[in-house]
C-alpha cells in the first residue's frame, strides 16, 4: 500500500519536469490532471480568463509526449464540414469527367472513398496511429448543437461517415477543451470531462516562467516587470494582462537594452503597447501611475 503514493508521485514529478523542459511551468496540481487525463482517457475541460495560458497546456503536452498537435479552433457557426470532414468535390468531379471520356462506369463507391475524403481536426485526431493531443480551442464560442456532436464523438471515439460508415478511433487522443466562460456550457459535457481552473499566476510562478522563456533577462528588471504585471492587474483595466503579455514587454525592454524599469520612464511608457490593448487602459496608465507602481516594484 505505501509504494502506490510514492509510484504516482514520481509520475507526476517526472511529467511536470517534463513540461517544464517543454517551457510551460506546472504547479503539482496541474501536473497531476493531465496525468490523470491521459491514464483514464478522459476529455479535459480547462477554463480560465483569456491570456492565463490555457491553449499552452495543450501545446506543452503535445512537446512532452513528443506527439503531433491537432487543433480544432471554435467560433460561432462551426460546422461538421469544419470540423470533422468533407468531401473533395472538386477532385470528385474531375474523376467523373475522366471515367467519363474514357467511356468508363462512375460508381458511387469509387466517388465517395477515402481518396476524396477531407479529414478536419475531429477525425484526423481520431485516425492517427498513436495517440496525438486534440485541442480543442475556445469551446464555449461554438454553439450548443455543435457541442452536443462534440459529446457523441468524445464518448465513443468514432465517427459515422454516411457514405461509407463508422470510423473507430485507431487511437485515443489526449484531448484538452478551453474554454473562457463566455457562455455555459452544458452539464453533459461537464460530466464527460475531468476538470481543471487555471487563475493568473501569483508572483514567484509568473517570475519562473518569464525566466524561463527569456533566459538571458536581467534578474532585477524580470522581478520589476512581474511585479508591475501583478499590480496592472489589480487596477480597473478593461483587459487585464495575460502571460502573453508579460512575454511580450519582457521582450521588448529586452531588444531596447532597458535594465530597470526607473531608468527612462518616457521609454518604458512607449513600451506599454505590449500590454495594455484598450484605449480606456492606456488613459488609464498614466505617467504618474506607472511611476508608482515602478517605485512599488523597486
């Protein structure tokens, strides 16, 4: 009985190490979902602001596992032809006009084959000999009767094809769905997923990751671009920062030579397009308030 707790936590230790190797930084709790997400072959519904780094996850895995990434992006209006397959009609057509100058009988069989078939994200994920990471990206802005197909194809893993019948998954992808809350989803797929949170960073997790990402970065101006990143998202803004964000500024002050943030306030305030992506945030972030929050930062 004592030797499972330990088994399970090296597999988690040894899978965040290897998203960190894959330069996403997971906390235990994390680690331990995809873990269990790829032991039990369960969906993963992963919800959280925009810009917390939830389309990272997917990206990270696919790295550690060293498997392909397949993602299906969603918007209003998705479609099985979008997202799961279609037919090549063009190519169909051409095969009848050649059948057909070679006086030869056009079969529906032979038209509708996988030779014209289109496979979209939903089916290329599920056709691949080893499993890949099927992300799929922003759930919540497709629209119910796409999210109820979406059930059907996550419980069985197969697709019907009218014209040629039900393709069975040859293996079952890790799949990860975000979601940024813009409108509820349904219970049923709740219940289909196992269930992960993803909040901002607090300061000591998004300092290891900027590190991370920008290895070379002076170590007092990473602590004083965090540190302002944290208060910025304390202030009324209609957009608050994201780790994308953090990135990005980093990044720029990297390029401009900047060493701390107090050296050249005009320059640093130019800079501030990497972060703040509204007109009210920017008349917002005053000089004065900048120079505070610096002066907060050290």
């Amino acid at each position: 009985m004592s030797e499972t707790p330990h088994t399970e936590n090296k597999l988690v230790s040894n899978l965040q190490r290897d998203l960190f190797e894959a330069e996403y930084v997971a906390d235990q709790s994390l680690s331990s979902t995809l873990l269990l997400m790829t032991k039990l072959q369960r969906p993963l519904l992963v919800e959280g602001d925009a810009g917390v780094g939830k389309t990272e996850i997917a990206k990270a895995l696919s790295k550690s596992f060293d498997c392909p990434l397949i993602r299906l992006q969603c918007y209003e209006g998705l479609d099985v032809n979008s997202a799961v397959y279609e037919w090549n009609y063009q190519h169909q057509l051409l095969s009848i006009k050649i059948q057909e100058a070679r006086d030869l009988p056009t079969s529906e069989k032979h038209i509708f084959s996988e030779e014209f078939l289109l496979k979209r994200p939903l089916l290329e994920a599920i056709s691949l000999p080893r499993s890949p990471v099927l992300l799929i990206d922003e759930i919540d802005r497709a629209d119910e009767a796409f999210e109820a197909f979406l059930l059907e194809v996550l419980s069985d893993f197969q697709i019907s094809i009218p014209e040629l019948g039900t393709i069975t998954a040859s293996s079952i992808p890790h799949v990860i769905l975000t979601s940024n809350g813009t409108r509820e989803l349904s219970d049923a797929l709740r219940r289909r997923c196992l269930y992960y949170y993803v909040d901002y960073p607090d300061f000591d997790k998004e300092l290891r990751i900027v590190r991370k990402r920008l290895p070379d970065i002076n170590r007092q101006l990473s602590s004083q671009i965090v540190e302002c990143i944290q208060s910025f998202r304390k202030l009324d803004l209609r957009k608050k920062p994201g780790i994308g964000e953090t990135l990005d500024w980093a990044a720029a002050l990297i390029q401009l030579n900047v060493e701390n943030l107090s050296s050249d306030p005009e320059l640093i305030m130019d800079t501030l397009v990497c972060v703040l992506k509204t007109r009210d945030d920017r008349n917002l972030v005053t000089k004065d308030v900048l120079e505070q929050l610096v002066m907060k930062a050290g």
